[in-house]
C-alpha cells in the first residue's frame, strides 16, 4: 500500500518524510537536554566535565549541535518550499482568472458587435427597399445584387467584426443565434432572406490571449419581392394578350372595361396574397388604339428594423387593341 501523501500549496509530500522528521526532531530534544544542562553548571565546578562524562555523552553533546542545524535547515527548506508553492500558485491562478476573463470579454463584445452588424445590414436593406421602385422584371436580381453588395465593420481597440452580406440561396436554419435579431433572425421561405459572413479577430497582448471567430448567420425581411414581381408580370401578359373583338372606338369608355376585366384575374390573386394591386391606362394613339399601360404591386406595412415600410414593384408598357373607329374621346 502506497504511503499517503500531504499537499502543502502545490508541493506534495510523503507520510513518511514527516514521520522521519519527528523522530529526528524527537531525538534532537532529547540531545538538547544533554547539552544545555552541561553549559549552565557554574564555570567552577565544571572542570571534571570532560573527564568524568563518558566519551558517548560527550560526542552526544557534540551532534546536537549538528542536529540542531540539520533540523533547522529542514524546517527553514520546507518552509521556504511551502510558501514558494503557494505564492507561484496564488500567481498563476491570478493569471488563469485575468486570462478567462479576457477571453470572455472579448467573446462578449464580438457577440454583440456581430448583431449590430447584422441589425445595420438589415436597416441598409429597408432603406433601399422602401427609397426605389423596382421594374417587375428585374425587381428580384436588382434585390439580389444589393444585398450582395452590402457590408458592415466595427473596429474597437482589441477587436475588429466584419460582416458582408449575400443573398440566401439555399434553406438556412429557422432560427439564429443572434438573440439581438429578434424576428428577423433565421431563415424563412418565400422573404427576402439574407446570409451574413462575419469574421471577428481580436486580442489583449498583455495577457497572450488571441481571439478568432468566423460564423454564418441567417437574417430575413418579410418582403416577398418574387412573389410580387410574379404577380406583376402575370397581370401585364394577361393584359397585353387579350384576344377580343375589335373595340367599337378608341376610347376610355370602351378600353378601361375591358382591361378591368382582364386584371380581375391577377388583382384577385394579389390580394390574396396580401398585396396591393393597381392598373392605369393612358390612350396614346387611336389608329391603332395605343395605350400606355402601368401595372403595380406593393407590399405595404411591411415590419422591418426601423418600423414599417412599403415597396412597391412597377411594369409599364404599349398594349395595342383593335378598334373599328379609332376615335378617342
């Protein structure tokens, strides 16, 4: 069976070594007896001393000295190791807990800096959404090329948080780990959702602590920019396509019935789909019977970071229909 072993700060040492230690520290006392009892007898009487004590006394008398020191230095060494031990040790937990506690420090700040990137990404996308309109054709690759155009950086005395943007081209996860997204964290089909690269690099020099993170992260607007254009385009072809006899005249009376008629169809299927629909005509020409078609589509009070917003998607174009008097009122 192993001898036990006792820690003293982080020196460890065995049983038997301070079992050793008391019985030296044992006889030494009882050398001592021998000695101090020898010098205190008066100066006078003490000339049969060295004569009438036998030669093992005296060489007892004589190692207790030695003992003496030998027992004083292994105190003063174990001592000294003792309070070694336990200052290198307070040392080294001093920096492990500064060393933690920068690592964590930094962490957090990275965290942070990260959703307010994404946070200003997702403002850059509301601000443009809302400040333009999109012809319906081209609405989703105009979109698609802002958002991939679309950057964020914050740089402090330690670290440093970039964040470029791209388009979600594939399902991401429902829900992201940037709490500060909120509801326009994670992926969802059919919005205008956004994947966001961010690499964070920092460090605290002073302490030897570097820091590197590089994450993906899912953010989304709930604008339907695709279904939208669909619906757009589907309401100009409908339009523009019609077969019909030819007009009595090129008139408003007789051309607006008819495109109404037309656009019941795709304004239908806009509203239902949460959207706003509208169609305008302009007579430009009677022989033949031009007219300037506008047909739009928005998405109004759309939830985004900095409140409600609207966009709006637009199509216009020349539509011909015959007529057999091109008279225009």
């Amino acid at each position: 069976m192993a001898d036990p072993v006792f820690a003293t700060g982080s020196l460890r040492l065995p049983a038997r070594f301070f079992e050793l230690l008391g019985n030296l520290l044992r006889r030494y006392r009882t050398i001592h007896v021998w000695h101090f009892t020898a010098h205190q007898l008066p100066r006078r009487n003490t000339s049969f001393l060295p004569d009438a004590l036998p030669n093992r006394v005296r060489g007892m008398a004589k190692r207790s000295g030695v003992g003496a020191t030998v027992a004083a230095a292994v105190i003063f060494s174990i001592l000294l190791a003792s309070n070694f031990s336990v200052y290198y040790a307070s040392q080294e937990d001093a920096r492990l807990h500064a060393t933690a506690n920068a690592e964590d420090t930094l962490a957090d700040e990275a965290a942070a800096s990260e959703g307010a990137e994404a946070t200003d990404i997702l403002l850059k996308e509301q601000v443009f959404l809302e400040s333009n309109l999109f012809s319906c054709g081209t609405a989703p690759a105009a979109v698609s090329t802002e958002i991939g155009s679309l950057s964020d950086i914050q740089v402090s005395q330690n670290l440093s948080v970039v964040t470029t943007a791209s388009p979600t081209l594939s399902q991401g996860p429902a829900i992201d780990s940037i709490s500060m997204l909120g509801s326009f964290g994670g992926y969802v089909t059919g919005y205008l959702d956004t994947t966001m690269h961010e690499v964070a690099k920092g460090s605290e020099s002073a302490l030897g602590v570097s820091y590197a993170r590089n994450e993906t992260h899912y953010a989304n607007l709930p604008v339907r920019v695709a279904d939208m254009a669909e619906v757009c385009e589907q309401a100009f072809s409908d339009i523009e396509g019609v077969h019909s006899a030819p007009l009595p005249n090129c008139t408003v009376s007789n051309v607006a019935p008819l495109i109404a008629k037309v656009a019941m169809g795709p304004s239908t299927m806009a509203k239902d789909s949460g959207f706003r629909f509208a169609v305008a005509s302009t007579i430009v020409g009677a022989a033949p019977c031009s007219v300037e078609l506008t047909v739009t589509v928005s998405q109004a009070n759309v939830m985004g970071p900095a409140g409600a917003f609207s966009v709006e998607l637009q199509r216009e174009g020349l539509v011909v229909f015959e007529s057999a008097q091109p008279q225009p009122e």
